[in-house]
C-alpha cells in the first residue's frame, strides 16, 4: 500500500475512533440529564414543563417574543384565547 493510502486509512481511523468516543461521550451526558430529570419529577416538579423552560432559555428574547406573537395569533383565532381589548 502507497504511504498515501497508509496516511488516509490512519485518518478516516482516527476519525471514527474520535466519533465513537463523543457518541459514548454524549449517551453518558444523555443518561446524565435523563437521571437529573428523573430526580427533578420525584421531587414534585413537571418535567414537561422543565424541558419547555430549557428550551426558552436557549432562545434570545427577541426569538421568544416572535415566536408568542405568532403562537398567540393562532390561539386566539383557534378560540383558545381571548382576542386583546380594542383601545
């Protein structure tokens, strides 16, 4: 085998050795948050309504904004919410 092929087939290894370590990496993370959630709900507290607050969090406040308009107008034309008041 060329050294060229020697130095690919050592990289593509190397690759996939580095991706099988972060996916291992990322499962134990993954167990990690499943176990602080299942703590959180033997405590009391709605998951559902935890994974939602995360999910804000990660938005900035511009993004959040827009995205309740949006959802307030199809709740609102759903009949699930009160339409505002006219001033």
């Amino acid at each position: 085998m060329s050294d060229a092929h020697s130095i690919a087939r050592d990289q593509l290894k190397s690759f996939v050795e580095r991706i099988e370590r972060l996916e291992e990496e990322k499962k134990t993370i993954a167990d990690d948050i499943s176990d602080v959630y299942a703590e959180a709900k033997g405590t009391g507290f709605d998951t559902k309504a935890l994974k939602r607050i995360i999910a804000l969090r990660k938005k900035d406040e511009q993004e959040r904004m827009e995205e309740e308009a949006v959802l307030d107008t199809y709740m609102i034309a759903l009949g699930m919410l009160a339409a505002p008041e006219d001033e």
